[in-house]
C-alpha cells in the first residue's frame, strides 16, 4: 500500500492544578478556540473542545504522525503559556501533570460531541474528580486513587 491511511479519534481530558477554578466563563471560550487551532497545527483535527472551570474535554482526531503525549504535551505547554500572558489573574496558571486519554470509534462520535458540549449543565451536579472515576471505570483503566490527583 502506498500511502498510510488512519483514522483514530481520541478523547482527552486533563485539569487545572489542584482543580483550582481558573477557567472562568470570558476564558473558556477563547481558551477552546485557542486548543482547537494547537491541535489543527498538529496535524489533527479539533472536533470539539469544551470544559469547565477547572478542566478541558477535547475530541481529536489524531494524526498518523504524533503520538498522544506529544500532542498532549504540545497542547498543555502551549496553552499554559498563552493563558498566563491573558492576565495577571491568571499568571500562577498550570495544568495537572497527567491526562486522560481514551479512544472513541467513529459511531461514538456524536455521542462525545453532546457530552462535551454539555460540559457546564453536567458540571453543576458532578465534580471533575467523579466525571474522571466514571471514565476510568467504563473504559476499564486501572488506576491507583494516590497517584490520579496532582
């Protein structure tokens, strides 16, 4: 086969430190803009990204030639230091050191999309640290509860 072809759309979802409330509602908008553009610059394709104060969701489709903790890296680095140039408020910014990141076939697409752009109705009644435990277990991800919060 001459060409490589791929199709592989991933979900990905990583938190403020400490689950600090950074993100208000001014910042969220222009910060998924700016995630969206970071993937694309990657060679992916942003299908949605969403959140909450304090932690993002994006559906991507992931390049054939990147890896997900490059991209993730690139997106974390990248987005920490456009936030701090933002505003003052917002100079002791960072991210969480982990991710999650859990793959998602094509027929679940639209089922992610409207999960992602419910982020702020679903957030009312459920913490980042529960919405995170759902995830784990539905995809079946051992995790030690000690070394998941940073």
């Amino acid at each position: 086969m001459p060409q490589s072809l791929s199709l592989v759309i991933v979900h990905v979802i990583f938190s403020t430190k400490e689950r600090i409330p950074f993100l208000d509602s001014e910042t969220r908008p222009k910060l998924h803009a700016y995630l969206a553009t970071v993937a694309r610059n990657a060679d992916c394709e942003a299908y949605r990204v969403g959140g909450a104060a304090d932690h993002v969701h994006l559906a991507i489709r992931l390049s054939r030639t990147i890896t997900i903790a490059k991209l993730v890296e690139t997106l974390k680095t990248a987005s920490s230091k456009w936030l701090k140039a933002q505003s003052p408020d917002l100079a002791a910014f960072s991210w969480q050191r982990g991710y999650g990141c859990f793959s998602v076939g094509p027929s679940d697409l639209d089922a992610l999309l409207a999960y992602i752009n419910d982020q702020e109705n679903h957030h009312r009644t459920r913490t980042f640290q529960d919405e995170f435990r759902v995830f784990l277990k539905k995809y079946g991800v051992e995790y030690d509860e000690a070394y998941v919060w940073d």
